[in-house]
C-alpha cells in the first residue's frame, strides 16, 4: 500500500513529465536544441527540478521497499539543478530527458496501476 503523500508525489511526476513532453512536441525540441539553446536549456530544467524534487521527498519507506528505482539518480538531478554542483551539463539533461524519462514514467505508472488494482 502506497501511502496517500507518496501517491500524491508519484501522480506529480506523472504530470509533469506529461508537460514536459508536450512542450517537447509544441516547440520541436531536439537533443541538439537541449544543447545549444538556453531558452530551451531553462524551459527545461524548472520542470526537471520539480520531478527531482517529488523523487527525492518521497518516503524512505516507499523507496527501501522498491530498491529497483532509480530514486538516486533522479533525485541527484535535481540536485544539480537547484544548486548547480559543478555546473550543468546539459548533455546530461538532454539524456535524461529523451533517453531515461520514458522508462521512469513507466515504471511510475506500474507501481500506481500495481496499487490501485
């Protein structure tokens, strides 16, 4: 069972990387664009932070007991946003978002079908 805060969190992430793909398609943004294009750069990364962050203030309850999610790896992210550890690299983000994000979403969407069925 999935606690009320954690699902709350869970259906943010779901939300807003269904933004994310949607200003994708709206402004025709590439990896390329992701690179070279600070408008695009800034549109972003506000939105990546806020997954960042909905990942990183999950419970620990909820994370020990789904050690498979990249829990880490996405709450560092938005670590690098907020604070800007050593700069960003937006090879990185570009990855994140056309490579790894798909796969996150997914993996969301089954842990909450798992526990509303």
């Amino acid at each position: 069972m999935i606690a009320d805060a954690d699902k709350k969190k869970l259906e943010r992430i779901l939300e807003v990387a269904a933004q994310i793909d949607d200003c994708i398609r709206r402004n025709e943004i590439t990896e390329e664009r992701v690179l070279e294009d600070r408008d695009v750069q800034w549109m972003l990364s506000m939105p990546l932070a806020d997954i960042g962050e909905q990942t990183y203030a999950l419970s620990r309850e909820f994370k020990d007991a789904r050690p498979e999610g990249e829990w880490s790896y996405v709450s560092g992210m938005r670590h690098r946003l907020v604070h800007n550890y050593e700069g960003i690299s937006f090879a990185y983000i570009a990855e994140a978002i056309f490579q790894d994000m798909q796969g996150y979403v997914d993996r969301i969407r089954d842990i909450l079908e798992a526990e509303s069925g």
